[in-house]
C-alpha cells in the first residue's frame, strides 16, 4: 500500500562530495539517446542500509555505493541530466534529498531548494543483471588502466565487424592477455598475475573499456577484481560494480596473422622516437 500524497517516501543526506562523486561515476552508463526515458535515469536506492547509485544502459551497467544518512529508506529514478547539473551547482555542504509518494524530488543544500522534481518507480529501472561470481582474477587498479591505455587505441570505430570494436581479455595460467585490432593495427599487451587462474577468454566492447578506465583511481595499491560468465565480465573495485555484456563470436586468431620471420628488425630508443614521431606529426599538421 501507498502512503497518501505528500507523504515522505524517501529522505537521505550526504555531502555534496560524496553524491557529487558517485554521480559522475554512474553517469557513464546513461546513454546520450534512447527511447526507454528510464534508461535516462540515474536510480537512487535507499531501501536498505546503504545508498546506492546505478545506471545501466542495457550494455554497461554500473552500480557505485556512496556514504551518507538514511532518514527514510525509499528508492527513487531521476533524470540523470537534470540531477547532474543540480548536484553541481550545489553549495558544498551537506545534500538533503526526499521522495515522496508521487516520486517527486526535492533536493536542499544551505539556501539552495528545488522541489517537485519528477521522478520515476524504482520498480520500473532496469537492475544490473544477478552475476554469479564464482571465480576472480585480480590485479592493480593501475595495471588495468595501463592495459587499456596501451590497447584501446586500435579497436575500430565502426560496428562493420563486432568485434573488432571489442577487445580481447584472454586468462592462461598466471598470464592475462589483451589484444585489440581494427585491420590495420594490432596491439597486444600481457602482464603476469600473481597466481595461475583456469582459462578464460571474453570479448569486452572498447566503449566499456573506456568508461571503466576514465573511474579507475590508477593507484598500484588499490585492487580491481574480475569476475567472467558467459555473457557478461564485471569489474568490481573500491565502491563500485561495473557489469558489460560481451561480444558474441569466436576472437581471430591472432598467431596466424603474425609471424617472427621479419626481413627487417631494430632497435630504438623509445624517448627519441617519441620525439622523432612528435615532430614530423607537426608538419603533417601543417599539411593538412
């Protein structure tokens, strides 16, 4: 049963910080167009005994904990464009948010108030799908960001061929391999894991891989486990739950397509022919 009109269904408070980071985390996983208004939305659950950020548009979904105090324990969607530029524009002190019956928002920080902010059921939001997390592997925060720096740049742009928009996550033993091509370019990057791990092999979207990487802290201390199924990889680390759908097919076999027999072979120091590409993209610039 419903509580009557005006009645508080929801009330929490946290500092601006605080819902200010876990916004800018989830808002990575609200798509630029859809025609589901819901996938708009950023939810707000605080039905349990903690608050929880999530957005989730059908191929990346993140789900982000954050600190604060539950008056009333509710859950509500909101526009996640509006509530964005809200929170931003806010004093930097504590946020009070509350739902009522009908979902409308209100939102006060010191002398700032917006009331009757249309919201949605969290009934109605689409959840992250339930993983079963079986098995693990686990790294630094900082050697996944690099991984992804160091292969995301050869994916292709074009949805012509899946999955080559995709990349290449490949567990052996204690080696992890990402490999990444878009026809032209191949980029292959392992890293050894500090134990032995059955084998995996999953194709992660490129556009995943990126928002992941823009939330990742970077730090070598920090850990980030992953977590394999058959349809979907998450990422779990800090507060945070990143859950993306694979991409369906068999990867190319990458062996066949290289070959150590090279007519020519040299080394270089890596500086000078950074600084050697650096200039002579100057005057391809200029030609342009």
């Amino acid at each position: 049963m419903n509580p009557p009109k005006g009645v508080i269904h929801m009330k929490l408070i946290c500092s601006k910080g605080n819902l200010l980071k876990g916004v800018n985390i989830v808002s990575k996983a609200v798509p630029s167009k859809t025609t589901m208004s819901i996938l708009e939305c950023i939810l707000i659950d605080a039905s349990a005994n903690e608050i929880k950020l999530t957005a989730n548009d059908m191929e990346l979904g993140i789900e982000t904990r954050i600190e604060g105090t539950i008056e009333q324990k509710g859950i509500v969607a909101v526009n996640a464009k509006d509530f964005i530029e809200i929170i931003r524009n806010l004093p930097d002190n504590d946020v009070t948010i509350e739902s009522d019956s009908n979902y409308k928002i209100s939102i006060t920080c010191e002398k700032a108030h917006f009331r009757n902010i249309p919201g949605k059921s969290g009934e109605d939001f689409s959840y992250l799908p339930y993983i079963e997390k079986n098995d693990s592997i686990c790294l630094s925060q900082f050697t996944l960001k690099e991984l992804i720096r160091q292969t995301i740049f050869s994916i292709a742009d074009s949805d012509n061929n899946k999955l080559m928009t995709g990349e290449l996550f490949e567990v052996h033993d204690n080696e992890l391999k990402v490999v990444s091509l878009d026809g032209h370019r191949i980029s292959i990057r392992r890293i050894e894991l500090k134990e032995s791990y059955p084998d995996r092999k999953a194709v992660v979207p490129g556009k995943s891989l990126q928002e992941i990487s823009k939330i990742l802290s970077g730090e070598t201390g920090d850990e980030v486990h992953i977590f394999f199924t058959n349809n979907h990889i998450v990422f779990e680390f800090n507060t945070t739950t990143v859950v993306s759908r694979l991409i369906e097919g068999e990867y190319f076999k990458i062996n066949q397509m290289l070959s150590n027999d090279y007519e020519t072979k040299f080394v270089i120091n890596k500086k000078e022919l950074l600084n050697c590409i650096g200039r002579a993209t100057v005057l391809l610039k200029a030609g342009d």
